[in-house]
C-alpha cells in the first residue's frame, strides 16, 4: 500500500513538473503569436497607408501640373500686353488647347475684375467688380498660390479655382491670373489606383463634400470624416450599417485642405491574418 501511495505521490510530481517547466513555454508561446498577429496587423494597415500616399501623389501631381501651366502662362510677356482683342486671343489659345481648363482670367494689381474667357462664352472685359477682399486676392496678392474650394457647375462639372501672382520684372504684383480646373479626371485615377479586389479611395474637401470617388463602389462615411476634414492622418476599423466591417486609412493632402481615405472590407484585408489565427488556434 505504502508503495502504491508512493507511486502515486510521483506520478503526481511528474506531471506538476512536466507542467511546470512547459507552462513558461506555452505562455510565451501565445504571447509570441499576439505579438506577431499585431505586427501582422500593423503591416497590413501600413500597406494601405502606402496605397492612400499613392493616391494623394497622384491627386496632387495633377494639381501641381495645372499650377505650374498657370504660373509659366503667368510669366509670358504675352499677358502683359494691354490690348484686349490680343489678350483675347492669346488666352483663348490657352484655353481651348489646354486640356481640363474650363476658365482664366486676370485681376487687376487692386483686386478688380480685368478679364475674363471660358469655354462656355466668348472672351470679355470683365465687369469691374471688386474682388479685393475675396480670398482668391488675399492669398495671390502675397505672391503666394490660391486653392480654391470645390464647386460644381451649372451642368455638373467638378471644378476647383487655382489663382498665380503676375509679377514685373522687378517682383511687383501688376495682376492675379485665375483658372477653372476641371476635375474629373481624378475619379479615373483612384479607378487606375487598385485598392485589393473590393476596397477602393475617395477624396473629400474640407468642407466634407466628396470630390471624386468610383461611382461602382459604395463610399464608407462614419465619424472619422471629421478627423479627415480637420487635416489629420489616421487609421480605423470601422462597421456600417449593415454590419460589414472596414479598415479604414485616411491621409490629407495639405496644399489643397483635402484629404483622402482608403477603405477595404476587413476580411479581406486581414484574410493572411485570420488564415494565421486558425492555424494557430489548431
């Protein structure tokens, strides 16, 4: 009996010590897969920051190409010349050549309306409205570029304003030189940007207005706009209405007070992870 007891008292020993010593190992074990399931995580949110920095260089680029037509406009002698009938034609040429330009024209040194052309209507004198408090003046007449908010057309175009100082030779401010950009060319670009096979980009002004954004893909809007409103950068997982889940990724485009967002279905863009867990849980 006393060996049965004793037997047993061992056996006991064992286990506790096998327990013992594997227990350490399992604990670290499980921690080690959180880590790496966060790391995991944390990459994959990253790469979807990366795709919405794609985006905000391709949006930005096409504003930057528009502004530097406009400033190398505002530099050519041409603008200067003080007949309208030349001014006209000169401009005209611009416009109608020029690709997604929809209007341009200039402001006189005191902020006041000098000319005017577009593609809807002949190019005219412009009539002699005061624009010296208009943000558009306020900013150019600091020899700085003006980015005006988003506006759609009467016919429904997407359209921004973009205002460049007209300088002497000497550095003085003689006129603002303003355009009408057209838009929706950007909606192709977040089309060619691939976001995974269901996740897709859009852009919002400040105001909170959608810019451009694939019309064949339902756009996520949930209490993050106000951060993307506010110029901040972020990420967030997010559930809509109908309970589909989202990773969401936002980045601003400063010069412009836009900003992007990202959005991809959360099981699809954790699908590596959650493969992961399973195995991990067998």
């Amino acid at each position: 009996m006393m060996k049965g007891i004793g037997r047993s008292i061992t056996f006991k020993w064992m286990v506790w010590s096998v327990l013992l010593a594997t227990l350490p190992i399992t604990i670290a074990g499980i921690n080690i897969f959180k880590v790496y399931q966060k790391d995991s995580k944390e990459s994959i949110t990253q790469i979807q920051k990366e795709k919405a920095s794609l985006v905000v260089e391709r949006i930005s680029g096409f504003i930057r190409e528009k502004t530097n037509i406009l400033i190398v406009i505002a530099r050519d002698d041409s603008l200067r010349d003080p007949n309208v009938s030349r001014l006209d034609s000169h401009l005209k040429n611009f416009l109608f050549k020029g690709d997604h330009f929809l209007e341009i024209g200039l402001l006189d040194d005191k902020g006041r309306d000098k000319f005017s052309i577009s593609t809807y209507e002949e190019g005219i004198p412009a009539e002699q409205k005061d624009q010296s408090m208009s943000p558009l003046f306020q900013v150019v007449s600091k020899k700085q570029v003006y980015y005006g908010n988003f506006h759609y057309t009467s016919d429904g175009k997407q359209t921004v304003v973009i205002g460049v100082p007209v300088e002497k030779p000497d550095g003085r401010l003689i006129d603002v030189l303003k355009a009408r950009v057209y838009l929706n060319p950007m909606t192709d670009m977040l089309h060619e940007t691939r976001i995974g096979e269901r996740g897709s980009a859009y852009v919002m002004d400040s105001m909170g207005y959608l810019i451009a954004h694939p019309k064949d893909q339902n756009v996520i809007l949930g209490p993050f706009v106000d951060k993307v409103i506010a110029g901040e950068e972020g990420s967030v997982e997010f559930e809509n209405l109908r309970k589909e889940k989202f990773l969401i990724v936002y980045k601003p485009i400063p010069e412009l007070k836009w900003g992007v967002v990202v959005q991809v279905p959360a099981m699809e863009a954790y699908a590596s992870l959650d493969e992961l867990t399973r195995a991990g849980i067998k």
